[in-house]
C-alpha cells in the first residue's frame, strides 16, 4: 500500500512530466544573424545552443542584470 510521500512523489512526478512536455520554445530560428542590441554578429556557438536567440551573449547578460536591478 502507498503511504502520502509516495503518492507526493508520484503526483510531483506527474506535474513535472507535464510541464516539461508543455514548456514554450521559440519553434523558429532567429531571422538575422545580428545582435539587436549592439548590431555584432551573433556567434555560431550561440546560435546552435539557441537559435531564438537575437542578442549576443554580452548583451543578454546586460538584459538580465537590468531586469535582476529593476524588481
């Protein structure tokens, strides 16, 4: 017979399958191989790591720590 940590862990199992399976993904390559923000190109390694990206690495890591410093 199951004990309620067994069925948690089942249903935590569950909702995270769930979720996995319905996370959202650009499904579409970024259209210009160009950082929007500074106009340099994006790098190949980027670009294969994810392709929806349209920034460079250096400015998403601006992008984010502004975001981090603005909530």
């Amino acid at each position: 017979m199951a004990d309620n940590a067994d069925r948690a862990t089942d249903l935590l199992e569950q909702r995270m399958e769930t979720a996995l399976a319905h996370r959202r993904l650009p499904a579409a390559p970024a259209a210009n191989d160009e950082c929007e923000e500074c106009g340099d190109e994006i790098p190949a390694a980027r670009r294969r790591a994810a392709p929806w990206a349209t920034t460079c690495i250096e400015c998403q890591e601006i992008n984010e720590r502004k975001r981090r410093h603005v909530r």
